[in-house]
C-alpha cells in the first residue's frame, strides 16, 4: 500500500471515519467543528490526505472490494483478521465463494432464501444470516487467523458449532448436508 492508502484506511478502516463527530473526536475539535469546516466527508479526507477528489475517487476504488467483505464480515473479534486488505482479499478469494465443509455455494444459498420467500429459517424468524457464507473458525479456541479461518454455510456452521470437529464434520455429517441443501434447490 502506498502512503496514502495506508493513511486512509487508518481514517476509514481503524478510526472508523463516517460522520463529522468522529472527526471532531479525532482532532479533539470541539463538537460541529468539522462539519462547519467541511461540507462533505470527501473533503475532510481530501484534506488529509493532501490529495483531490478525483485522486480519492481512485483511493476509494482501490478499496472497493475490501470495503464490501469489511461491511459484510466484520466484527472487532475480527479486527485483527481484517487489518491486511490485501491477504483478507487473497484468503476470500481462495475460499471460492462455497462453503468449507459441504461446498455449496453463495449462489445456491441464495437460491434457497429464494425459494423459502426470503428467509434462511423455516418459522421466517429472522437469523443471522439471510443465506450468507460466514467466516468461521475451525477450532474456536484459536483466534480469526488466516489459518484457522473458512468460509462456511449458515447450516453447516449452525449446525457444527462448536460441538464436533472440522475433521469429524467432514467425515460424517458434509455430504448428507450437501445432499440436503441440493434437494431444497429442487423443490
């Protein structure tokens, strides 16, 4: 990352800098200084990182990807996963967009939120996922690392929690869930 890069996702990514009281917090400005003092959030960002609009369109850009896995995924348990964009990026992308454990993929989930009329649950109570993979640790006494992290299925991960194995849940219980969620695609 460039010096720029890395100064904006100090701002964006770790000070979290998305309304004007958290610039005022950071400046230690008194409260409505920055919002008096920039009209958008844009130039408080221009204005820090000595750069133009068009040049932060680009910074932004660059993020583009980071920032639609850190909206979706990130939590402060997760904050020290989420600290290196471009390894979150490279260990996202080696998940292949399927699930760990019974391989089924994002677009078959949302296959079956579909036809369930847009809800993961059978009782429509409103869960944690609405038929999104989840990151998920593979032995849950270990941290969010890159090593002990995957990508898993609501149902897989529901269901395993952390009562059985990695190894064990794909020994006994992956394919009788894949074949599972491939018949409710069917129905």
């Amino acid at each position: 990352m460039t010096s720029i890069e890395k100064r904006y996702f100090e701002l964006k990514y770790n000070h979290k800098i998305n309304e004007f009281y958290k610039i005022d917090d950071l400046k230690k400005w008194p409260k409505g200084t920055a919002k008096s003092k920039y009209k958008r959030l844009d130039n408080f960002y221009c204005d820090e990182l000595g750069i133009t609009l068009i040049e932060l369109e680009k910074v932004i850009n660059d993020f583009k990807e980071y920032h639609h896995l850190y909206q979706k995924y990130f939590n402060e348990d997760r904050k020290e996963f989420f600290a290196n964009p471009n390894r979150l990026i490279e260990w996202f992308n080696n998940q292949n967009n399927s699930c760990h454990y019974c391989d089924i993929t994002q677009k078959e989930l949302l296959k079956i939120v579909e036809l369930r009329g847009g809800n993961m649950t059978l009782n429509n109570l409103q869960k944690r996922s609405k038929g999104s993979l989840e990151i998920e640790k593979l032995d849950s006494n270990k941290g969010y690392t890159f090593d002990n992290s995957v990508l898993a299925c609501p149902f897989c991960n529901n269901a395993k929690s952390n009562l059985i194995s990695d190894e064990d849940w794909k020994k006994y219980f992956s394919k009788p869930m894949k074949r599972y969620l491939l018949s409710l695609n069917k129905k």
